[in-house]
C-alpha cells in the first residue's frame, strides 16, 4: 500500500531550498501544485530566511483545494 512522501518534515529538502536560497537571492518564486498547501508550500514558506523582501505565489487550479490550501495557509509567513 503506498502511503506517499512525508515532505512537510523533510530536514533534507529543507537544508536544500535553504541553500539554494541563500545562494541564488530569488526575487521571487513560484510554486506550481498547491495541493492542500501542507506539504512543498510549507518547506519552501520555512526555507525564506527571516526579511525576505521578494514574492511567494503558489498555484493550485484545482477549486476546492485552493480554499482548503487557503484555509490551512491561513496565518503563515
């Protein structure tokens, strides 16, 4: 039975788009694939260092996930 990957807590992918962050400055980023804004959208909200100036859109088309991701964005960063 497959259970899917555990993202959220991810140490590893957090270490990477830290890095990866501090390294490139983005001005912005992008995310394509909201989902329930659980997972990727809060990693990525984590690995912004404290200041960052610069824009955070992430995109999700499916409707009733986008209010569900909206809900539980609700309040972050």
């Amino acid at each position: 039975m497959h259970t899917g990957i555990e993202v959220r807590h991810s140490d590893k992918l957090h270490g990477t788009l830290s890095a990866a962050i501090a390294d490139f400055k983005p001005e912005c980023v992008i995310e394509t694939g909201t989902y329930l804004g659980t997972g990727t959208t809060q990693v990525i909200l984590r690995a912004l260092p404290d200041g960052w100036v610069g824009d955070f859109s992430t995109i999700e088309t499916n409707r009733a996930r986008y209010l569900e991701a909206k809900l539980n964005l609700a309040g972050t960063k």
